[in-house]
C-alpha cells in the first residue's frame, strides 16, 4: 500500500501534521467507519467518515464520525439549502477521484463546502480516510477544521 496519496500530498502542502496508520479493509463490514475504528483501536467517535452528497443539487462533503448518521435537514441547512441527499457511489468516486470505502475529505479533485460534526472537535485526535482503502490519518481536530475549511454543526440525526 502506497502511503503518500493526493490527500497526504494536500496536508503536506498546508503544513498540517498527521501520522499514517493502517489497516485490514474489509470490504464486506456493515459499517466501513465501525470496522476502521475497531481496527485502529479507537473510539467510533474519533474515527470520521466522509460522506459525499449534495445540498440542492450542489456536491457537499459531510465527516462525520462512524457511529453517527447525518440528517439530511440538518446537512442541509449548514449550506444554506432546502435538501440534502447522499450522492451515488459513481459520482462520488468521479468527483473525490478515491473509491468509496477510500474517500478523504482532502485532495479531492474537486474542492467542495465541507460541513464537520462539531462533536469531533471535542476529541484530543481524530481519524479520517487517508485516500485509500485501510488507510487512515490521525491529526487534531482543529487542524482537520482548519485546511478543509468545513463549517462546524450538528450534523448528526
């Protein structure tokens, strides 16, 4: 597994600090996010998930963490929207240029509005996808908040 990736380049570009940490992706797990965080050892709250959707048509990342669903109203609304839903697997892919399942909220080939539970800034550390499948990289919440530029809300429903 290569560990430099479009979203370890772009943290490196802005100067955030990270460590790699990997692991065995299953590809068959009920919950990608769960099985990471199980994995890693670490609390399902520090482990996020990025989800790719769009707010009155328009591309949206949402992370969140991998115990917590995202209302749609509420997703919605942090973009200044009337609805929200989750965008296809195929246009996720086309637009991140990651798998789904590989997906980071950074080095996207297409930078969109990011929204970040604020839950996640109560963490010492957090965990998001590192571009690829059984990749994760651990950094501070507030640099996470910070390089995406995500507005911070409840997201969770």
């Amino acid at each position: 597994m290569s560990k430099t990736t479009q979203a370890t380049l772009a943290l490196k570009r802005v100067g955030v600090a990270f460590t790699l940490h990997t692991y065995d992706y299953d590809p068959d797990a009920p919950s990608i996010g769960l099985q990471a965080a199980a994995a890693l050892g670490e609390p399902p709250a520090r482990v996020l998930k990025t989800l790719m959707a769009e707010v009155d048509g328009r591309p949206v990342c949402a992370v969140v963490p991998s115990d917590r669903e995202v209302s749609m109203k509420r997703l919605a609304a942090a973009f200044g929207g009337k609805s929200a839903q989750m965008m296809r697997p195929a246009d996720a892919e086309r637009l991140t240029g990651y798998h789904v399942g590989g997906i980071s909220p950074f080095g996207q080939r297409k930078r969109v509005p990011t929204a970040l539970e604020e839950t996640a800034m109560a963490e010492p550390h957090v965990y998001v996808n590192g571009g690829q499948r059984g990749l994760q990289l651990r950094l501070a919440p507030g640099d996470l908040r910070a390089a995406l530029g995500a507005v911070v809300v409840p997201l969770g429903s």
